[in-house]
C-alpha cells in the first residue's frame, strides 16, 4: 500500500530489503505476476538514464576544481578518469554478481545486501556461512549511512546557498566582474533555512514510484543542465595560461582529490533498484555505460578547466569563484533546485531498506500510517543531524568516505571473489578484484575530506 500507487515490482523490491518474516509474508508475490507488472508499468531507457544521471551528479560536482588543485593538473584528469572507470566497473561486478545469484537462487531480484548474505552462505569458510546474515546487515548499514549522510549534506547545502542569496542580494548588481573576498556576518541562522525547506523535502518523500520520480528528476537535470551551462560559459572565457600551473601535487593533498572523487560517484546505492525497476532490465548495461560515460566526462572537463580557470585562486566550491551578478547568482538558485530533487532519489534506497522492516511490525490497516511516519521521521532526522551537529559537514564527509569507498570500490571485488570462486575464478580476476579493493582503502585514510565546499558559511563574495 502506498501514498501514489507504488508498482507491483516496486513493492516486491522493497519486500526484498524486509525482514525475514516480510519474506514470508510476501512469498505470495512470484515471478509470474511480478514480471506483468514490471512491463507494463516499468522505467524506459530514457528514464533509467534520467535517473543514473540525477544520482551521480551532486554536490561533490562543485568541488571538483580544487580536488584537481590538490592532484595537479596531469595527474588530476588521469586520475578521475582512472577512478571513474574503476567506479563502473565494480558497478558491472555488483550487477554480475546479483544476475547470477538470483538465476541460482530461482530469483526475479536479488539487492545489494541479500548478493552479500547469499555468496557467504556458498562460500568455503565455514564461519562466513554461519555469519552469511551479516552481510546483508553490513551492505544496509552502509547504504543507509551513505544515503542520509548525502541527505544530510544536501540539507546544508540548499540552506547555506539559499541564506547566500536572500543576504547578499542587497549587494548584488549587474555588472559581473570578478569578485574580491568579504566576510559578511549573517542576519539569520543558517538553521532558519533549514526548517524553512523541511515542510518541501517531507511532502516530495511521499513520492514513492520511481516513474514518477523521473518527472521530477528531469526537472532537475533541467536546472543542473542551465546552471553548467552558465559556469562553463564562464571557465571558457580568457582561459589563463595553464603553465604555470603543477602538473603533480603533493601525495598529501592527492589523498584529499581522491577521497573527494571518490564521493562525488555517489550512484552506486541506486544501481541495482534502477535494473530492477526497468521494464527491459536487459538493456540496463547500455544505460549504465552511456550514462556514466556522461557522467566522467562532465566531471573530468569541469574540473580541469575550473582549475585552469582560477588556478591557485580556487576555492572549495566553484560557486565562490563565480562573479557577484543576478546571471551567476541563478547557478545557485537552479543548482539548489536539482539539488532538492535529487534528495528524493537518494532517499530511495535507506527507505526502501527501513519501511518493509517496519511495516512487518504492524497490523496491514496501520501499513499507510506507518510508511508516512517513518519517512516523516527519516526526513527530519536529516534535518535535525545538519542542525545539532557541529561541523556535520566534516563528519558527514568521514562518514561518506568509508561508506561510499567501501560500497564502490572495496565490497564488489569482494563479492565476486566469494560469489565465483567455486567456479574455478582465474588468477588475474582475484589478483584484479584484490587490488581493486586495495585502493579502495585508500579512500578511507580521509578524516579531513574537503567537503567543506558544500558549506561555505559565513565567507560571501562581492
């Protein structure tokens, strides 16, 4: 049951993240009637990469100039370039990995945390068999960590850009000349704004079918497309010379550019629910590939030529460097508005995860009260965390990193390790699949991510 008609296949994704005994409950639900369903009501291709887009680009997109700073201006492309592929990668590992459980298993879908909890159920060790169910529970924690945690940032986010605006609009003009730095003491608390916003963010959580959502996340790569377009007409003009410019960064700061690019690929918690909810899910690997493609090239042109725009004058979001004028001050304004969207498709995975859970608890006249509720509470859970928390920013940044690196990089190598070894796995896919999880450690020596860029507080330009 839900609030605008949630499809059958979407419900049986959701059953999927439930309880045990909602398993059960569910065990009515076969493949037979699930797949009429999923035809007749599923995303399209269009959708799916709507979708693909909307969740890869996010805030970490602003930071991207000063993560090149940190990396230098060769090493910084090659780099992106090199984790972007790696990021894909492990995305096509993760969907291997499900496809081929869930035909051994006689599955119509298998999610993140159940492909864990069933290739330690067949691997050798016995111990890890034994403890199979905590796989499951360890991908869930870190999805949902991972997922509020990008919610919560995105609160801070559209908060901080929308207190910028409303405070400096007084000193904002025409003329769009570069700006020099000044500190303006704020006439409101930035925690204003964010209950300002919480009423909007509740009332779009309601919106549990993914269809639907793909009106909202075209409205949003609608905004993202009109703000990228005024910060590349920007960066693209009088270019300075870039040899002046370091080719190679220090090794501390490249920690910093990879921790941040690392983050910023933040899709990799929707990748399994959007196959799942496409009606030809055999074409997802097009989507994915032509959509990510996108994705890395966008990050990868944005960076550099932000970098080799303002050079060692870079600041920690783009946004800072832009001009002063009502033409840029809109790339917050649209920036925010995508933003605001793309909280509802983050916010998909930890509800689809929590609300089956929940749910199983109670009686079925309870069910609609019960889901409305518990998204109410997850919403202002995000909320209230960027309000208390001092610096949420910087924990949330640590708390992303280990989330986002292990989830991207260091568990799907992992589980195609356990999922195919008692297939005869090749010597180079295990020494690949290992290294591949080694660098993915790498993302977690990161205590002092740059995420700060999302929150430049009190630090306005003019």
């Amino acid at each position: 049951m839900s609030l605008l008609g949630r499809d059958l296949n979407s419900d049986s994704s959701s059953l999927d993240d439930g309880s045990k005994a909602l398993l059960e409950r569910s065990s009515t639900v076969t493949a037979e009637n699930a797949r009429p369903a999923e035809e007749a009501n599923g995303l399209s291709r269009m959708q799916t990469l709507i979708h693909l887009l909307k969740c890869n680009i996010g805030t970490g997109l602003l930071g991207l100039p000063l993560a090149m700073k940190n990396a230098g201006l060769l090493v910084g492309p090659i780099s992106l370039l090199g984790i972007g592929v790696l990021t894909v990668h492990c995305m096509v590992i993760l969907l291997n990995c499900a496809h081929h459980l869930s035909q051994r298993l006689q599955k119509t879908f298998v999610n993140y945390g159940e492909a864990m909890m069933y290739s330690l159920e067949t691997c050798p060790n016995a111990w890890l068999r034994t403890h199979s169910v905590w796989g499951r529970y360890t991908v869930s924690f870190l999805l949902i960590t991972t997922q509020l945690g990008f919610c919560s940032v995105y609160f801070m986010f559209m908060a901080d850009n929308l207190q910028q605006m409303v405070e400096e609009a007084h000193m904002t003009s025409n003329n769009c000349q570069p700006r020099k730095l000044l500190v303006l003491a704020p006439i409101l608390d930035i925690r204003f704004y964010m209950l300002t916003i919480l009423p909007f963010l509740i009332l779009l959580v309601f919106i549990q079918n993914l269809r639907l959502l793909s009106i909202f996340s075209s409205l949003a790569n609608i905004t993202m497309l009109g703000s990228m377009a005024l910060i590349f007409e920007y960066i693209l003009q009088e270019i300075p010379d870039p040899s002046t410019l370091p080719l190679v960064a220090s090794w501390e700061t490249f920690l910093l550019f990879f921790g941040t690019a690392i983050f910023t690929f933040e899709g990799v918690g929707m990748v399994l629910p959007l196959k799942n909810q496409m009606r030809n899910p055999q074409q997802f690997p097009f989507v994915l590939y032509l959509g990510m493609s996108l994705v890395i090239i966008l990050y990868i042109c944005l960076g550099t030529l932000g970098y080799m725009k303002f050079g060692s004058s870079t600041q920690a979001s783009i946004t800072l460097n832009l001009p002063n004028c009502w033409l840029y001050q809109s790339v917050k304004l649209l920036y925010s508005i995508s933003i605001f969207f793309t909280y509802a498709l983050q916010f998909h995975v930890p509800a689809d995860i929590i609300l089956p859970f929940a749910i199983s608890q109670v009686a079925e006249s309870w069910t609609l009260f019960v889901d409305l509720s518990v998204r109410i509470a997850l919403v202002c859970l995000t909320c209230v965390s960027a309000i208390l928390i001092p610096r949420l920013d910087l924990v949330i940044s640590f708390m992303g990193s280990v989330s986002s690196s292990a989830l991207a990089l260091i568990i799907p190598p992992l589980l195609e390790i356990i999922t195919f070894y008692p297939e005869d796995m090749s010597c180079v896919t295990i020494a690949k699949d290992i290294m591949i999880s080694i660098l993915g450690l790498l993302g977690q020596d990161y205590p002092k991510r740059l995420e700060r860029h999302h929150l430049p507080k009190v630090c306005c330009k003019v």
